[in-house]
C-alpha cells in the first residue's frame, strides 16, 4: 500500500487531490493535512513513515517551504511534490521532487504510479 500525506489549506482542493488519488492508484492511503505544522505534527505521529507527500505553498501557520526544509532535516529522500497556482514564489527548489501547478495534477497521478512500479 501507498500512503501519501496531502498538505493544503484549501479545503475543496485537499477533497480534489484525495479522491483523485483514490479513484486512480489503487491501494493508496491519503492522510490529510489542512497547513505545514499540522503536517509535521502528523508526520511524527506517523514516524515520517509516507511514500510520498504533497503540499501548497501558500498556507497560514507554516508555508510550504518552510513545511519542506522541517521535513527535509528529518528525510532528505520521500518524494515532495509542490503543487501550487503560485509556483513562481518558490526560492528554494530543491527540496522539491516536483513543482507543479494546481491547474493540472493528472502528472500526480502519474508519479505516485511510477512510484509505485519501481518498489
């Protein structure tokens, strides 16, 4: 099983991207979190144990970025996928596997798959 931790303030977008992946990478388990430090706080309940996360970059309490550089002091190797409708903001892209824009995320679908076939 796939278990993937989505991090996004906006609501209606977190149900968008769990239900997408739900319908379309079999065996998924999607783990949701609404800002960057509840998403570290789920992380460490779940002992960083996510095969792929998912984040914004906008969001209140702790951005994106400042979500990923927690993140990457504990695991510098679980694919981060940034999906935001401001990409262009991003100063640092490399603690990124991806950065993508929230008008397309079929290419999510995609990586979680090719995730899925290397194991």
């Amino acid at each position: 099983m796939t278990k993937v931790l989505v991090v996004d303030d906006s609501d209606s977008f977190r149900f968008i991207i769990t239900e997408m992946l739900r319908l379309r990478v079999p065996g998924v388990e999607v783990v949701e979190a609404d800002n960057g430090s509840q998403g570290i706080e789920i992380l460490e309940k779940y002992d960083y144990g996510f095969d792929a996360i998912v984040t914004d970059l906008q969001m209140p309490i702790m951005d994106g970025e400042e979500f990923a550089k927690n993140l990457r002091f504990v695991d510098k190797t679980v694919p981060l996928f940034l999906i935001s409708g401001w990409t262009a903001g991003v100063k640092n892209v490399g603690l990124f596997t991806g950065i993508y824009d929230k008008t397309d995320v079929s290419y999510l679908v995609d990586e979680l798959k090719k995730l899925r076939s290397s194991r």
